[in-house]
C-alpha cells in the first residue's frame, strides 16, 4: 500500500480533479512544485503540481480520473 500519482500537470487542472476525487470520499495529496519552487527563490514550469491517492482507493477512484480525461 502506497501513494499513486493520478496526475500531472497545471494547477488549476490539479484543482479540479483534486475536487471530484474527494467528492467520492478518496482522499488526495497535492504535492504543488510551482509553490515550492517560488518559496525557494526560483521558477518551475509546466507539470508542477502532482495529484496522488492511496493505490487501495484506485479502483474507486478510477471512473472520476478516466472521465477527467475525457472532459480536459
């Protein structure tokens, strides 16, 4: 049992499947590069932020991430 990443890309991007994978009741962890990179004192571009959930919650969490796609 272990993190999985479910996504990479823009913040606001992140945001939003972050939002309808807690809907369901599956918790996420946002790992937000661009914040830490801006906090260190330097830049970061595209593919910064991380969306990551448990690999138990996968199969639950699946239809959302796969209609995510589809929607983007």
């Amino acid at each position: 049992m272990g993190l999985m990443k479910i996504f990479s890309g823009s913040e606001i991007l992140a945001q939003a499947l972050q939002e309808r994978i807690e809907a369901i009741g599956v918790d996420t962890i946002v790992k937000n590069n661009i914040q830490s990179a801006r906090l260190g004192g330097f830049g970061s571009t595209d593919l910064a932020v991380e969306v990551f959930i448990q690999e138990t919650d996968f199969s639950k969490a699946n239809p959302v991430i796969e209609q995510f796609r589809m929607d983007i």
